[in-house]
C-alpha cells in the first residue's frame, strides 16, 4: 500500500508506521488541563528551576 503523493511529502525510502497511545493522549490532556490552575501551573514552574537545573549539571559533566 503506498501513496501516490509521497515523494511530493518526504523524501524517506520506504514506509512507516505512526502508532497512536490512546492512554498517552488521555495523559496529556489531563497534564494540560492540570497546567490551566494557578496553583498547579506555580508548581510546576518552580519544580523546572529545582528540579530541572540539577539534571542539566549533571549532564553536563
């Protein structure tokens, strides 16, 4: 099965396959719906700072 408008789109040898995680998808929207609080969203903001920064020291050695 291929598509007459490919090589037009990409410019990849062969096919691929797209997987759809309908578990992954419902985990985001709640994530997003999450960030929409305040609350939630200052949380997040100040787990980026602390958390996140100690990660990128550590890569970075």
């Amino acid at each position: 099965m291929g598509c007459p408008l490919k090589e037009v789109c990409t410019k990849v040898k062969g096919d691929r396959q797209v997987h759809w995680n309908p578990i992954f998808e419902e985990m985001k929207t709640k994530a997003k719906t999450a960030l929409e609080c305040d609350k939630k969203a200052a949380i997040y903001a100040r787990r980026k700072i602390e958390v996140e920064s100690v990660f990128g020291h550590i890569k970075g050695n």
